[in-house]
C-alpha cells in the first residue's frame, strides 16, 4: 500500500520506508490522559507510542541544543545519540517527518491508492486497489504486476522500499506531498506500459469485513489501529448477523494507537484489564468498556507481522479467555516510547517503558505463542477452530 505498510523495521532503515508505516503502539495523547509529566507543551499534544531499548532523554535534548546553538543541526546530532544508545526502536524526525507520521495515525496518507506484495522471482504485484484512488481512476488493478517506479526498476526490492518510493520518500526526506507525479512501469498478461499518476491524500481503510454464510463466519481485517480503527471493529461486530461466528484477522497489522486497540477490545469483553504498562518505573492499566458481545465464538489470526498494539490485544483476548489465536508467533515489540520537541522542531522518541497482557506476560522480544500453530493455510485451519467453538450467541 503506498500509504501504512504492514511490517516496521529497526532504526537503521526507518528514514524514508519507515515513514511510509503506521507506527508502533500509542499509549496516549495530550496531557489529558495524565501520562506527561515535565515537558513542554508542545510535547505533551504529540502522542507516545511503543518501541524497544532507552536512550537517554537528558542527553538527547542536550546534544541537540548544543548543535542549534553551533549552527549545526539538532535533529542530526540527537540522531546520532540515539543511534548510539542501542534504542532500536529510537527515532528522531525533521518538523516535516512528524507530520506526516501524525496524519497516518490520523488514518490519512498521501499516496496513490495501492497495496503491493512481495511475488515470486523477486516480483512486485499489486495486491488491492483503494477505490476512487489515483491508481484506481487510472484502471489499474489487482494482480498487475508493477515493474518500475519513475523509471527505476523495482525487481527484487523489499516491499518496504516499494512503498516507500510509491510515496515519495528517498533520500532521508520526508514523504512526497499531495499533487506530486509518479509513474508507474506496469504489466498485465503480457502487455507492459507506463501510467502518470498523481498522488492524493487519502483515508487508510484499517478496518474490511467479509461474511461466509455458509459457515456463518464473519472476518473482520485489521491493518492498522489508526483513529477510529476501535470503533470500526465495534460497529463490524455489531453488523455481524446474530449467530456468526467472527474470525478477527491481525496478520500483518504493524499496529497503531493502543487506545484504539483498548476500544477494539472492548467489542468482545464485558470492561476488565487489557493490558499494563509501566512508564518510567510507574505502573499504569488500560481497561475495555463494559459491554462487548462475550457470546460469539471468536479466533484471532497472528502473524510474524502481527505488532505493538495488534499483539497486545490479541493478547489480551487469549489472557481473558476470549479468543483462540491461530497462526504464527507474533512480532515481539511492546515498549513504550513518548515523543519530545527539540529546539529546532524536530522531534524525539524515546524508550520509557514496556507493556504486559493481563496476565503479566512481557511482550518486547518475546511476541504472543499462539494457541494452534500452522505454518501455512491459517485462515482455513482458523475457520476449522471456529466451526467447533459452535454457534455465536
């Protein structure tokens, strides 16, 4: 997709094809929630979000102002404190980078309306089309294969890079803005041309639901737990027909904002603890609502791209006794990291604590094991799982 990937990577390749993700696992945001204490205001409205290793916030701001203050840039030079710190999950962006992340965890991002998989040979195909999209007004569609980018062939390249370069961004800098071109080398059984494109701002679909009547199985996907991703999984439960049995899909969800997450939960508990986390040394608990719909047999399908808050809810529904979790063990990232404005508007986001499901399992570095693991064909064994769970409520 040239808008949030599905898989973040360590520091040494976020600039660029990180940008293009929706990032880590927010615990909250703004001074409302109670989770800043010390730092400016400008910090306390930009959201925190999970990672792995810390460095330290005290040198960070200093090497930083040092630089400002050299004419040098302090951006580059807490950058190379946190490269330094081990922080793996550490990042430092430019006024502009942060932006963008923020619109993506808005759920918006500039792009030009496609999803790409990994193929074999080394192949890049086009997996889904955003509807009203650029890519879409242009015919372009699932299953095509997409052999070059602005001329540049893209055979063999990480997906990540793809989406990347689909986006704009190259060179350290950020994402290209909305009205910029691209041209796409595309191919489609046999016939290969070229297709100008403009890329838009659009809305990241996070949330997609899909019914099978005959087994009475709803699946509901989840890419991404951008803003109002909890809401669109509690509103997809709610439509599900009485008696379906629902299959919640996590693969390859990168993972997003944990309170969004929390509301997700909440779909299928009655209130009750989703996860704890400590921040700095100081223990806090995310609770569901009361209210969730506790009767329908539900499975969650997992991954090794399954990350952050997608692992702390699927978590969370296997701690509780909620859900069978099916496929792959997840990830492994669940720290917490909060953001701080530097003096030359960037921002720093460092490591200041780890989260635990409900029953006090670590999940940095460890994932979620799941309950039936299979290696290939998970959707089918998952719906196997819930045909035996029996009818929903």
């Amino acid at each position: 997709m040239s808008g949030p990937c599905t898989f973040l990577r360590p520091r040494s390749v976020r600039r660029g094809a990180a940008l293009t993700l929706v990032f880590g696992c927010v615990v909250a945001a703004g001074a409302a929630s109670g989770l800043w204490d010390g730092g400016t205001a400008n910090a306390a409205r930009l959201p925190a979000r999970s990672v792995a290793r810390a460095a330290d916030r005290a040198e960070v701001a200093r090497a930083a102002a040092e630089a400002v203050a050299d004419g040098k840039s302090g951006s580059q030079a807490a950058e190379e404190v946190v490269s330094r710190s081990g922080d793996r999950w550490g990042a430092v962006y430019t006024a502009r980078e942060y932006e963008d992340v923020r619109q993506a965890l808005d759920g918006s991002y500039v792009g030009v309306g496609i999803w790409v998989r990994g193929g074999h040979g080394g192949r890049i195909e086009v997996a889904r089309v955003q509807p009203g999209g650029p890519a879409g007004h242009a015919g372009v569609r699932a299953g095509d294969r997409l052999r070059t980018i602005d001329g540049r062939t893209i055979t063999g390249q990480p997906v990540t890079d793809v989406v990347a370069r689909l986006r704009g961004a190259g060179g350290g800098g950020g994402p290209a803005r909305a009205g910029t071109p691209v041209e796409l080398g595309l191919e489609r059984g046999g016939h290969a041309w070229q297709e100008p494109l403009h890329r838009e701002r659009l809305a990241a679909e996070t949330v997609t639901a899909r019914r099978w009547a005959a087994d009475r199985t709803t699946r509901i996907t989840v890419g991404s737990f951008t803003r109002g991703t909890g809401e669109q999984v509690r509103r997809a439960v709610r439509e599900a027909p009485g008696g379906d049995r629902i299959l919640l899909d996590l693969r390859g969800n990168s993972g997003g904002l944990v309170t969004e997450a929390v509301t997700a939960a909440s779909a299928f508990l009655d209130g009750g603890l989703v996860a704890t986390y400590d921040l700095r040394g100081e223990q806090q608990a995310l609770y569901a609502r009361q209210g969730g719909d506790t009767g329908r047999p539900l499975v969650v399908l997992v991954d090794g791209g399954t990350m952050s808050a997608a692992e702390l809810l699927a978590g969370a529904l296997q701690d509780r006794g909620r859900a069978v979790v099916v496929g792959s063990r997840t990830f492994g990232k669940g720290s917490v990291q909060m953001p701080s404005e530097l003096p030359d508007g960037s921002v720093a986001e460092l490591t200041v604590g780890h989260y635990r499901t409900p029953a006090g399992r670590l999940v940095d570095g460890r994932g979620i094991t799941p309950d039936l693991a299979v290696r290939g064909g998970a959707e089918g064994r998952a719906r196997t799982v819930l045909s035996g769970l029996g009818g929903g409520a």
